[in-house]
C-alpha cells in the first residue's frame, strides 16, 4: 500500500517517521514523505500518489497547522487519514472530539501503523487487531483499543530510513544527520511534557530505552556510508546520562564513524570521565541545559536541581576538553524578575557559553509548573485558555506568558540575551541595551541566532542557505518533532 506522510518544513525532523518507514517497508508498503513548504500543490502531489494512507503528525504546540490541515485532507482527499503526534497522545479528547477524523493512534506508532495499514489493504476492516487504535464506527461513536505495552527492546526496530528525504535533496545535502540512541528522557522537569508523558503511561512498561553503543554506532556508519555527513547531531534529550554507555560508545564511533557530532547534556552528567569520552569520540559541541541563572528559580520552580558550582564545573570541564559550550536558557518564568533573568545572562557569560539559546517558558497544559503557577496567582484559567488559542490559531508571539510586572523589560532582554552573552557585556552595559531600540528589533537577533546555530552544527554556508530558504530558522522545527512519537 502507498502511505504519504506530511510535514510542514523539512528543518529538525522526527526521528520516529523514519524508522515508522523502515518498519512500513519491511511489510511491503511503500511510504513517501510530502513537505507542505517545498511542494507547490500538495494535495495535486497527494492525488498522483494516490495513497492507501495518510498519516499526519500533530505536535502539541504546532497543533493549528496539523489539525487545519487534517481537516482540510479530510475534507476533500478520498484515502483514509490517520492522526498521529504528541498533541493525541497528551490530549486524545480534543482530537476525538473533532468530527472530521476516523482513525487516531496516540503514542508510539511502531506496532500499530503497520497494523493499520495491513487491515486497511485487507478491506476486512478488523480494527480491533490494531494496537491502540481509536476508529469511529458509524453513528459517530468512537471504539478504542488500549495502548500497547512500551516496545522494550527498540534495537529490534529496523534502521531509520533516510531515502525518505530523497525527494527533498536540500536535506540531504545539507550533510547535517540526526540519530537518536533511544526514548524517554529519565528527568523531570516541571515545565516538559516528557515528564507528563512518563507518569501517565507508568502501565506501559519502561519509558527510558536505549540501544546498546555498538549498535548505535554500527546503525550510524551504515547510514553514513549510503547518505554521507560532514557532522552528526545526536538528537537524545540527554545524551550522557550513562557513563557506562558512553565508555563502549567513545572508541568505537571514533573508529569506525569519525565524524564530529552534537550532543545534549545536563551540567550533572558532564563529569571528568564523560566529558573525556565526549573528547575522545570526537564531540564537536555540547549543548547544556542551564534554563536560569538563579539557583532558586531552578530548583523550586522547574525542578532542576543543579547548583551552580555543578555548572560550572561541568562547563568548564568542556570548554577545557576545547568542545563547543552551547547552552538552553528560559527567561519569563513564574515569579521571575529582571534581576533574575539577567542572572542568567551573567551565569551564560562566566561559563563561557559560545553559543547561547534562549526561549520564554510556555505554559503547557498539565505540567506541574502550569499547575503551581496557577496556584500561586501568575497565570489564570483564562489566562492559560487564551494562550492557547493564540498557539491554536497560529497567532502566538513569544514574550512572557505569566504575570509579571517585568514583562517588558523581560521581553526586551529575551532580543539582546544572545548578543549580551556573546559580547560578554557588563550589566550596566547590558541594561543599556534593553532600553535601546535595538531591543525591539528583531532583525540582529534573529541574525545572530542563525549565525551560532551554523557554527554549532557545522554547517556549510552554501548547503545552510538553500536550508534555510526551504525550512526557515534554524531553531524551528517540524510539527511533528518528537524522537520517539512521530
Ligand atoms: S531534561 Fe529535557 S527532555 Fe528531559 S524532562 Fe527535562 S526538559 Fe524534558
């Protein structure tokens, strides 16, 4: 059976489409991945493929554009759609309760895509047999069949598959890949829906997997030697947890990949022995979770409990091993004033951070954060009910979402963060800089953004720019970007 998947742009894709590919293939289908922004009349593509399936993914956050689109295929596009994607795995009513789709499956696909897809060719129309499946059944009445267990051993999957991209040369040529070692992220942070994702599915077996390092690396080096890179990003949330695991991994990828890679970390994990196996691996650049530079706001608000004298050990220790400092900062959390975000500006700056990224703390319905801060009196039902429709209807600017009497000078701070850092300025200098116009522009910030990002995942200027004219900025992403949720 053809079976078409569809994403918006073609910038950090899901790790999980591609093995939901090479798991299709296995059974005989033949998938093929439409990029919304690259193709001129998606659905005249959609008609000659005629396909037997489409499958789109939601993301939580990027919900507007995945459901206006599902609507619209739904509408007017004769193939069954099947709805995928953290936004029903973490809210399955708000999709159910949408008229226009038939077949939903929340969670992990792996199991049940192919499932799907093997009644769907059948005609038997015995959904019952599709893991996890939820499927209207006429009268529009919804049946649902439970999740199935976590896949425990995830190496069993087949390797991801990269001539999806082959439609889409500029992705491929951009010799950027990403590969993801396993699923589940073992912290938990208030703010992140991982964590969500972890205590409601407890049921459903271990949320924390990994492939073992030497299959890892040999999936990496068989990729490569079909569809070469200059550099690899390794898309784990934390990457270096496991010291154990990195010690088979080190040596091994260094002989038999070679290529610089990225990775991500927390300032805990960035001992002398993993940040020395980092080293000898080849590790091009780190990126370190350090979200406030107030200790306080870490800890009590996003449940991150890492001192600063753990920061700066950790940092320091890459800046010595010569691997790039990049580091994940928040500004705008509950509670948070200007003197505190610019904490975080002076922590950036004495760690030595290279290339700073900054983001304001969103509001996710259900996260322990959201609920406190709701508590506390810094955000509001209504509040939180508006934001979220910003986001649904696409109309969501960043600037701080919860109460503060700071917010414009949050706001403006969030503009000169990255300059600030990079420049090393002084504080004085600093709120100089947040009353002057340059804070309301949005032009060298956003330019300094790309700038830091290329030079963090080695990207070439020619193969960046056809990027970032077919996927735009750097840090965007797909609608459907999850490791392990399509
Ligand atoms: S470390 Fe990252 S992925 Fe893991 S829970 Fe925290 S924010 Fe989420």
């Amino acid at each position: 059976m053809r079976i078409a998947f569809i994403q918006d742009s073609g910038m950090n894709e899901s790790a999980a489409l591609l093995v939901l590919s090479s798991v299709l293939k296995l059974e005989g289908h033949l998938p093929r991945l439409f990029i919304e922004n690259d193709e001129r009349d998606l659905f005249g593509s959609l008609g000659r493929f005629d396909p037997g399936l489409i499958v789109i993914a939601i993301d939580i956050g990027g919900h507007y554009w995945g459901l206006t689109l599902a609507s619209k295929i739904a509408g007017c596009v004769k193939a069954p759609l099947v709805v995928v994607g953290t936004y029903p795995t973490l809210d399955i009513e708000a999709v159910l309760a949408r008229p226009e789709f038939r077949l939903v499956i929340p969670g992990e696909c792996d199991v049940a895509l192919p499932a799907l897809a093997s009644v769907l060719s059948s005609g038997q129309g015995d959904f019952e047999n599709v893991p996890g499946l939820h499927w209207r059944v006429d009268g529009g009445a919804w049946c649902r069949n439970p999740l199935p267990p976590y896949l425990q051993d995830i190496e069993s999957l087949p390797a991801p598959d990269v001539s999806l991209f082959e439609p889409y040369p500029y992705l491929l040529e951009l010799g950027v890949r990403r590969f993801v070692s396993g699923r589940g992220c073992p912290n938990k942070c208030s703010y992140c829906y991982n964590n969500e994702l972890s205590r409601g599915t407890r049921s459903l077996g271990q949320y924390v997997r990994r492939k073992s390092a030497p299959g890892f690396v040999e999936e990496i080096a068989t990729s490569l030697a079909r569809y070469p890179a200059r550099h690899v990003h390794m898309g784990d949330d934390l990457f270096t947890h496991d010291a154990g695991w990195l010690r088979q991994f080190a040596g091994r990828y260094r002989r038999d990949v070679g290529v610089p890679f990225t990775c991500n970390a927390t300032p805990m994990s960035l001992t002398e022995e993993t940040v020395s196996l980092l080293s000898e691996a080849g590790c091009h650049g780190v990126a370190v979770g350090i979200e406030s530079g107030d200790e306080t706001l870490r800890e009590r608000i996003l449940d991150r409990p890492a001192c600063d004298d753990v920061l700066r050990a950790g940092c320091e220790r890459v800046r010595k091993a010569k691997i790039l400092l990049a580091s994940f900062n928040m500004i705008g959390m509950p509670g948070e004033t200007f003197c505190q975000a610019l904490s975080t500006v002076r922590l950036n700056k004495e760690l030595g951070v290279q290339v700073p990224r900054i983001n304001f703390t969103i509001p996710l319905r259900g996260t322990r954060l959201t609920q406190r801060a709701m508590e506390e009196g810094y955000l509001t039902r209504e509040e939180l009910a508006g934001i979220e429709q910003e986001v649904a209807s696409g109309r969501f600017k960043m600037r701080p979402c919860f109460r503060s009497p700071d917010a414009t000078r949050l706001e403006r701070l969030f503009r000169v963060f990255q300059l600030s850092v990079v420049l090393g300025l002084a504080e004085s200098q600093v709120c100089r800089l947040v009353c002057s116009g340059l804070a309301t522009s949005v032009v060298p910030f956003r330019s300094l953004m790309l700038l830091l990002e290329k030079r963090f995942f080695g990207v070439p200027w020619l193969a960046g720019m056809r990027m970032f004219l077919h996927a735009g900025h750097p840090l965007g992403r797909t609608k459907n970007f999850n490791n392990f949720i399509p």
